[in-house]
C-alpha cells in the first residue's frame, strides 16, 4: 500500500503503477479478509488511473464499504488509504466521513502530528462537494498544524483545495495566495510539492480566469494539464468540464476531444450522478441546437439539489445562456435566476454577475442582491471557535481542543460578535447553523 500510495504521488509511470499493484497478487490473502478489501480497492484505482479495464472487478460501491470497515480494523494509517483512493474513485462523501473520523481520533488521542493528514483529506472533499465554508475552516487548520509539525507536503495538499474554493468565488488574491502556498513558493528547504496539491491548484488558476472571463487563458491551462506529466490524477480528468466550456467558447471543441473523450470513459466507469450531469453538460456545449436542450435537461435531472451548488449552478447558467441565443428570453430568465441565486449563495460574485448581465440582456431586471449569510463576515479560525463555543463549549476546552491558547480563543470570541450581530455568547446558537 504505500509502495503505491508513493507510485501514486509522482508523475505518470504507468510500468512502475502497474508493478505496484501486481505485487498484491504474491500476498496470500483471505478473499473475504479485510487486507483482500483494500487490495481489490488499490485496483480499482490503478484502472481508472490509467484508463484500463474494471471488467471482472467487484462493484466499487461494494468494496468502498469493506475497505472502510477494513481501515477501522488496521488502524489510522489504513484509514488514510482508505480516504486518499475514495476521492480518487468520485466518492467524496465517503473521503469526508472517513476523514472526519481520522481527525476525531486524532483529537481523542492528542497525536497532533496526525491531524493534517485528516484534515487535508476532509479540505479537499469538502471543497470539491462544494461545502465552501466547511473547507476554509479545515484547510486553515490543515496549514496551521502541518506548518507547525514540519509537514510541508500536507500545507501543498490542503493549500490546493483551498486555491479551488478562492477560485470558484472569483477571489483573485487569495487564490493566488494559495496557489503559492500549493506550490511550497519561497520554502526553499521544502521538498517537491504535493503532486495532488500542485495539480488542484493548477486547474484552481484556470477556473479562476473562467470566472473571469479570461477563457483564452483558462484554456492554455487547461489543455497544459491534460497534456501533462500527471495524468492519473484525479484533478486532471475533473477538470475536463471546464477546458470543455473554454473550448467552446474559443470555438476550439475538436481541440479536446480526446480529453474529452477519457472523461467519459471516467464517468462510465465510476457510475456517479455528478459526473453523469456534468458529461451531459459538456454534451449540451458540443452539441448542435436541436440536441443541447435536451443534454441540458439530462443534465439538470442528475444534478443533486443540494450536494455541489456551484456546478449545479453553472449548469443552469448555461442553459440559460443557451436559451437566450436561441432567442427564448422569457424561458431563459427563470434558469438564469436560478444561477444567480445560488452564485449569490455561496459568494461565487464573478458568476453571479455574468448571470445578472445575462438577464439583462433577456429584458428582465437583475433581482436585488439577497443578503449574505452572517457567517460569511467571519475568518475561518472565528468561525470554527465561534461554532464550537454555540454547541456550549467553555474557551479552555475549545483552547485544548484546537490547540490554542484560551486568550487566543477569547480574542476571536469577542472580534466574531460585532460581525454576527450579537453582544453575547449565549445569542450564538441562534445565528449560526451547526457544520456539516
């Protein structure tokens, strides 16, 4: 496992992958042992890594299970196998309870040293799951510990995500930031960055300038990654989407066809509804007007209501903007709000605002901005004291729980009060929903 946990974390060497995951077959195994369980998990990673086929492989959603309950029976660094291969395999929410679990014990047990590795699993699959806040809060605390600890890849890893999430709500500067905290910038005693890491905050840039409306630039970036050292990463092939809306829009659609075409290959293979909606999606895009309206319903239909709002809102912006061109403004108007409230949601403002100007442009007036949640005003460390000083935690055990002095705890008490609105601590329960 971690001879292919390494083989995973370096650039493509698809020989040297390969004899990873055949070494497993020398080991005499019980078939229905726990060890069997993460073995047949470690396949199923290799394939789609590699593109190859899952023909005679249990179902993923199968083994997932057996590989979770085996990673409880093995211990932490089971576990941490366990979270890494199911983000791999589109399954975040699995990666965000098994995380969730390794940081508690972590917590339980007092080893800080273990804490960025739960924590940057838990940022990564709260950012990709679209849960934007919950990863601000995890990351920060993933870069504080792993900085503290001389964990140098762990800050790369969750600095990735959190260039994913700045990205996604247009915030230039912190995307930056992040980006060069991914890349280890100005650590020059810090081995390579987290391949993982480095990757996500790649195509974080890209998806930047897509907001932006610099699409020229988000495609070079795009097609750079597709066409890189690193295409088994996971990050390579979610980013498919987005080159494919860049394209689009350069008029540049036969360019990625190939990408184009191992994302669905992906898709086909890991059997996820997100996946199936934004293939559609990128089909609607490609597709010539008597069959985009339809790939777009298809798209809509598969899109969960709550899980991903910010791709789930793309979709429906694009649709909208599909509607418009072909001249059905009043049709468009109702997916164009629909985009727009939901930008307005999550702080996605660069998006929220190409929504407006396309509603605009059908006639109908931009709907008054909603007001923003309270939570949004407060820094990521002000927000997880103040979650945990409303379930009724005293400042000590919040201190000894992250880490902190319990001064340090009261002065983000008492700078989050004025930015929720409130004079006390027992009005905190009232203004803040519990994470998620």
């Amino acid at each position: 496992m971690r001879a292919f946990h390494a083989v995973w974390a370096a650039p493509t060497d698809r020989p040297l992958m390969l004899d990873a995951v055949n070494r497993f077959d020398a080991l005499d195994l019980d078939p229905g042992g726990a060890l069997a369980a993460l073995r047949t998990l470690v396949r199923w990673c290799a394939a789609t890594g590699l593109g190859l086929s899952v023909a005679g492989l249990p179902p993923v959603d199968e083994v997932l299970p057996r590989a979770v309950a085996a990673g409880r029976e093995l211990g932490p660094q089971a576990l941490v196998e366990v979270a890494s291969r199911a983000l791999v395999l589109g399954r975040e929410s699995v990666t965000a309870e098994v995380a969730a679990e390794l940081v508690a014990r972590a917590r339980e047990e007092g080893t800080v040293g273990a804490l960025p590795a739960g924590l940057g699993f838990l940022t990564m699959a709260q950012a990709l799951l679209g849960r934007h806040r919950d990863a601000r809060v995890s990351g920060a605390e993933a870069a504080r510990i792993a900085r503290d600890t001389g964990q140098p890849l762990w800050v790369s890893y969750a600095a990735g995500a959190l260039a994913y999430v700045a990205a996604a709500e247009g915030d230039e500067r912190e995307c930056r930031a992040r980006v060069a905290d991914a890349l280890l910038e100005g650590d020059a005693d810090a081995p390579a960055a987290s391949l993982a890491g480095a990757t996500t905050a790649q195509t974080a840039l890209a998806l930047l300038d897509l907001g932006h409306g610099r699409v020229q630039a988000a495609f070079d970036r795009l097609l750079g990654v597709a066409r890189g050292p690193t295409g088994h990463q996971s990050a390579v092939v979610r980013c498919v989407p987005d080159l494919v809306e860049a394209a689009v829009r350069l008029g540049r659609a036969g360019e990625v066809a190939e990408p184009l075409a191992a994302y669905t290959v992906w898709g086909r293979t890991l059997r996820q509804p997100w996946i199936d909606a934004l293939l559609a999606r990128c089909q609607a895009l490609i597709a010539p007007d008597e069959q985009a309206e339809q790939h777009y319903k298809d798209a809509l239909a598969r899109h969960d209501e709550l899980a991903r709002p910010f791709e789930r809102a793309r979709t429906e912006l694009l649709y909208g903007e599909w509607l418009r061109r072909v001249r059905r403004r009043i049709d468009a108007r109702g997916h164009l709000e629909a985009a727009q409230r939901a930008f307005r949601a999550i702080g996605c403002t660069p998006w929220a605002d190409r929504a407006g100007a396309e509603l605009g442009a059908t006639g109908a007036s931009a709907s008054a901005r909603s007001d923003v949640e309270l939570a949004a005003a407060l820094t990521p460390q002000e927000l997880q004291i103040s979650r945990l000083a409303a379930q009724g935690l005293s400042n000590r055990d919040i201190a000894a729980q992250l880490y902190l002095s319990p001064r340090t705890v009261a002065y983000h008490l008492y700078k989050a009060y004025p930015k929720l609105g409130i004079a006390s601590r027992g009005e905190l329960a009232g203004v803040l929903r519990p994470a998620r």
